[in-house]
C-alpha cells in the first residue's frame, strides 16, 4: 500500500505542478460494495480478492493520500465493461467512499453491454427497453447522490445504428435534456418576485426590457432542496 502511493502521490504532484487549475482523479477498476465473490485474478502472492475487498484497499488508498497532504481531486470509478450491477451496491459504494475521504465521485467509464440478454435469445425489442429502464436507474443512482459530481459514458451504448439514433439515445436524450432540466416562464407577481421549483444545477434567466431587450443573469441552485433567493434590480416597464 505504501510503495502504491508513493507512486499516486508523484504522479499527482508532478501533474498539479505541471497545470495546477487541472482537477486529477485516481480511478480504479471493478469495485463493488457487497460483492464478496473472489475474481479470477491472483494477487502478487497467489490470493484472490472481492470487489467489495478490492472497493476497501483503494479507500484506504486514497485515505493514506489524503493523510500525507496529496489527495486526488476526486475519486474515478471504472465499471467492469459488461456489468449489470446492483444498485444497492452501487449507492453503497458511493456512500462508503465519499463518507471515507470527503472526495467527490466520478464515474469514469460507464458502458453496460446486452450480450448477456442476447445469448439467452432475448428479442431485440425487449432488451432495449431493459436497457433504458436499467441506464435509467443507474443514472438516477449516481445523479442523486450527494457524493457524486460527474458521469462519462465510455465506448458504445447501442445508441446509434445505420438508420441513426436508437431508442436507447432518445430515452437518454429526454431523461437528461428533458425531464432532468428545468423550463420555467411567466410574469413576475406585483412585487416583482417569480417562484420556480428546479433541479440542482446552473440556471440563465432571461427578461425582456422595456426596450424589447432581452437580458440574462446567470445563477445557481445549489444541491440539499433548500430555498435560494436571488434579488435582481431591474428597470422599470
């Protein structure tokens, strides 16, 4: 554990010394909260591990980063390229890291494969809706957890085929751009207050002047469901 971060630790300095405004993540591969089944692969003393023992070394990993002053930005996690995981697991996983280290979640490589559901013969109709309802959930996991900051799909999701977007790209497409995104207009009340109940995350508001102008101020709402008010002074009609 030690000569592992003695290793993490230059990289990140030598990194941060090289761009400091960078944000640098250590990723790891395969964790997983609660699965003790041991993987096919041999440690350097012949052993074998769980995901759930392998999901412990990297938090005791990035924990000695954090005691000797070098942490990471955030912490990366990979998902083995086929899984199909547990989402109790998962937010398990997000919960033990973040309350361990404080660091915010990244998953990193994210691409669930449907070769499991081909070869039992399962018709194509019926995986894609498995698809979506399952990418659905995982996105629903990850997107409200108050540890996690950042999502990247990796490779290809069947979202496209020779005939263009597929069902699972517009379902995609409407959880994250629609149903996910707040969409509000309307008059102010006659003290010039509007209300609007919204997702967590970066706003513009837009108002005409009385020059048939249009205007824009940029703010947030931050995340734990707590009112935000934002005074503006604005000319008046």
């Amino acid at each position: 554990m030690d000569a592992i971060a003695d290793d993490a630790q230059n990289v990140l300095q030598w990194a941060r010394a090289e761009d400091p405004d960078a944000r640098y993540t250590l990723n790891e591969y395969g964790v997983d909260h609660g699965d003790h089944e041991k993987i096919p692969i041999a440690a350097n003393d012949g052993s074998r591990i769980s995901r759930h023992e392998q999901l412990g070394r990297y938090i005791r990993l990035l924990e000695k980063l954090i005691q000797r002053g070098s942490p990471p930005d955030a912490v990366g996690l990979q998902t083995p390229h086929g899984s199909w995981g547990h989402h109790d697991r998962q937010v398990a996983a997000y919960d033990a890291i973040g309350n361990a280290t404080g660091l915010g979640v990244h998953i990193t490589e994210y691409r669930p494969s449907v070769q499991h559901l081909r070869k039992i013969g399962m018709p194509e109709d019926e995986i894609q809706a498995r698809l979506c309802e399952y990418l659905e959930n995982f996105l629903t996991c990850a997107f409200g957890h108050p540890h996690v900051e950042a999502f990247f799909f990796w490779g290809e999701l069947g979202m496209f085929d020779e005939r263009g977007p597929t069902k699972v790209y517009e379902h995609l497409r409407q959880l994250l751009r629609v149903r996910w995104r707040t969409q509000w207009s309307g008059p102010t009340n006659d003290q010039g207050v509007v209300q609007f109940r919204g997702f967590t995350g970066q706003y513009s508001l837009r108002w005409n002047r009385p020059s048939g102008q249009t205007s824009g101020q940029r703010f947030a709402v931050p995340a734990g469901g707590r009112p935000t008010e934002l005074d503006l002074i604005l000319p008046a009609p």
